[in-house]
C-alpha cells in the first residue's frame, strides 16, 4: 500500500548542491555528536576514536548496502553495561571489552548470511504492523527520559536548562513549519545554533577544553598489538568476553526496528532492497572495525533518522559527506573539544522533538496499516508490547538477558503467533445479507486507499 505522506525534498539517490550539501551534512554531524560521544565518556573512551569510528563505520555500512540507506552509525549505548563490567572485572583492562564487541560484530555477519540463505519473506510474517507499530513506539519513546533529564524538566532542575532546552525546541520547531527555502531544511542545525548562543550567554558554556586543546590531534586509537605510537591491548576470549554477545540479540532487533522507521519515513522497504543482509553486514563490519580501534561499538542512530524524517532530505550523498567530516573532525582537537562543550540542555531540547518524530512513526504505520483495535487481539499485543518495552521489564534467563526494545518485540512477536486469530469487526449496517451491494462498498473502500 503506498503511504500518503509529504513527498521527499531529496530522496536517496538524490544530490543537493556543494553549499547546500555541507550545511546539511552538518546537521546530520550536530545530531549524532552528543550521543556518540556520550558512550566513550560514560567508558572512558577517547571520544575522538569514537568520532572516526562512527564516520568510518558509516562509510563501511554504505559501501555493504551498495549506498542505498540514508543511515548514520554512532557509538551504541546497548553494550555500555556488558562492556562496562567486562573492564571492571578486567582490573580496567580494554581487552575483553574490544574483543566482546569484535565477536558481536561476527554475529551480525552470521545473521547476515543466514538471513542472505534463508530469505527475508519470514520477516512479514515475524513483524506485521501489529509488531512493527508499537516497536517503534517503544524505539522513540524508550529514549524519551533521557531528553527530558538533559533538557532540564526534572524535580529541583536548574531553570537555565530548561530555558535553553525550550527556546532550542521552540527555534527548531517553527524554523521546520514556518521556515523560507534552504533554512526549512536545517531546523536542527539553526536550533541547535541558538540554543547555544543562549547557553552561553547564561553562563552554562565551559571554554575551557577548548582553549587547552590543540588544533590538529591525531586520535588515541587502541590497537590488539604492540605499537610505538597508539596504545594497544590484547585479544581475550574469557567468559568476561563472551558475556557481551547476547547483547547482539537486543541490538539486531533494534536493528530492524531502526530500518523499519527509516523505511516508513521514505516509503521504501530497506529490509527487502538492499536487504536485511547488507544492512546486517555493513553495521556488524562497523562495529568490529570500531572496536579494533578501541573504539564503542556502532549502531544506527535514531537523531539522524529523526533528522531524515523532519527535514525530507533522504540524501545517501549528504550522509556519506557527514561520515567523511567526522572522520576530518576527529583530527581537528580544538573542533573536538569546542562541540563537546553543547549543554545538555541544548541536546535535551533538539532530543525531545527527534525522539518524538521516531515514536510519532510508530503511530503512523498502525494508522496507515489500519489496524483494527476493535479486535481484542490487536490491543492484547499493543498494550502487552508498550508497558513492557518502556515499563523498565527485564527477562533475566540467566544467559541472556532482555529489557527495553528487544523484550518488547520478543513478546510482541511471540503472543501474534501464540493468540488465535479473530473475525474483523464489521460495523451492523455491513451485515446486511445483500452480497451484490456489499463488493462495490468493499471495492470503494479499497480504491480510496490507493
């Protein structure tokens, strides 16, 4: 069924101009830095590893779905836990961490090829609308706290905050609605823009790392061997390591989720062309890539997605440009330390509307699949997969654990194929017994939804 919504400005084999093309590139940066670095910060990672390795990993992810996908990877906050205890078990060690998170990327390669022998037919079957919509609700809304924390809305909050989260909203919002020729496109960028300028402007902007960095920094990379440059660490395959694989169970499903949306956003079916096996190799080669560098692992990002979805440019050309300024930026130390400066507030307040589009998404695939939630069935599903998927549930079965997004879609999935099947509901004047009047009703309905 086709999807009516606003046609693209850009779609994905499409080309802006040189000028045009960098602003938007920059946008697509702005949305994911905050993020990516977060996850290096919270590890004691080198955020300028993890800078590369988000562009590296972006251009990685291209070249496997044959540039078809307008996706960004960033650092992963999935595997912050299981990498985090592995160091700590570890004495502060990297080892099983890296290694953890290499071995993670194998596993996508192996659900690659699986998926490459097997098929993706089982994937209409696995994830109907039913499963698909409230999974995408979950995917947004599940980031919601941590929007709402940064930009200041909690018990006690530092009314600076929320002022600098509301006017970057607020800058975003009617720059997207009310917005003249190429501004309308770089809502994000303008918000994140002003909000900053305000920040400083009351105090909340640390220069300091700035001032004591250098201009031009080679990134502190760690590599599996010995090296009289870079830092290194040794490969390790104890249980500290293989603790972090079924982490790989969580994040493919979110995986499928994230291309779900980006596929509604541009009406297009990402997981049959290129196919979820392209898709599942360039983001598992990614983040074994990552982690070779001592880097986090790599995922595909939900704020550029959000980005794609406000702004209508569905460019692969402005996302491969995006992931080649990361990979410049990750030299550039003073640039390093000048965007590590953005306010949380300034994040919070460009998150809330981002992880909305994505949540709104999911309301959108169940209104557009009109999906019945007269059928008790319908609303068994939905209702079981929203409380568990942002209730905080977690299915600890000893060697694997599921929480969030993936316990959601598991017990999405597993009820749609365990309840049994119900009548559609038809409203009484439909029961007539005139079968002659009732085709044309039928048919008409049908035509006015193509």
């Amino acid at each position: 069924m086709a999807i009516n919504q606003k046609p693209l400005i850009l779609d994905v084999e499409d080309k802006p101009s040189v000028g045009r093309g960098l602003l938007l590139s920059f946008q697509h940066i702005f949305a994911m830095f905050g993020a990516t670095i977060l996850v290096p910060i919270i590890l004691g990672m080198p955020v300028s590893v993890a800078l590369f390795a988000s562009g590296m990993g972006t251009l990685i992810y291209q070249v496997a779905t044959k540039a078809k996908v307008p996706v960004y990877l960033g650092s992963s906050f999935a595997y912050i836990t299981a990498m985090a205890v592995a160091m700590q078990q570890m004495g502060g060690n990297i080892s099983a961490a890296q290694t953890g998170v290499m071995l993670v990327g194998f596993v996508y390669i192996i659900a690659a090829a699986l998926v490459k022998m097997l098929g993706t037919k089982w994937i209409d079957k696995l994830l109907p609308p039913i499963v698909i919509g409230p999974m995408i609700i979950v995917i947004g809304l599940g980031l919601a706290g941590s929007a709402v924390t940064n930009a200041g809305f909690v018990s006690g909050g530092d009314t600076r905050n929320i002022l600098v989260a509301l006017t970057t909203f607020l800058v975003t919002a009617f720059v997207n609605i009310k917005g003249k020729d190429f501004f309308k496109i770089i809502p994000f960028l303008v918000g994140l823009t002003v909000g900053y300028v305000v920040a400083a402007l009351l105090g909340l902007v640390d220069f300091t790392p700035v001032l004591e960095a250098n201009w031009l920094e080679v990134p502190e990379f760690y590599l599996p061997f010995e090296t009289g440059v870079f830092n290194s660490y040794d490969l390790y395959f104890g249980p500290e390591t293989l603790a972090i694989l079924p982490v790989a169970l969580v994040t493919i499903s979110e995986h499928i989720g994230d291309h779900t949306v980006l596929g509604k956003i541009v009406n297009r079916e990402f997981l049959k062309e290129p196919g979820l096996h392209r898709t599942l190799l360039g983001d598992g080669i990614a983040s074994a890539a990552s982690a070779f560098l001592g880097g986090p692992a790599n995922t595909t990002y939900g704020e550029n997605t959000g980005v794609v979805g406000m702004t209508r440019i569905a460019s692969v050309s402005v996302i491969r440009n995006a992931a080649f300024i990361a990979l410049a930026l990750s030299f550039f130390g003073k640039f390093t330390a000048l965007i590590s400066t953005i306010p949380s507030a300034v994040l919070g307040g460009m998150s809330i509307l981002l992880y909305g589009v994505i949540a709104s998404n999911g309301l959108k695939v169940l209104i557009e699949e009109q999906v019945d939630f007269n059928r008790a069935r319908n609303l068994i599903i939905a209702s079981s997969m929203l409380v568990l998927g942002l209730g905080g549930a977690v299915l600890d079965l000893g060697f694997v654990t599921f929480s969030g997004t993936a316990l959601s879609a598991l017990a999405g999935i597993l009820l749609n194929f365990i309840l049994p099947q119900e009548e559609p509901s038809v409203p009484q004047e439909e029961k007539e017994p005139v079968k002659k009047q009732a085709a044309p009703r039928i048919s008409g309905r049908l035509s006015e939804q193509h």
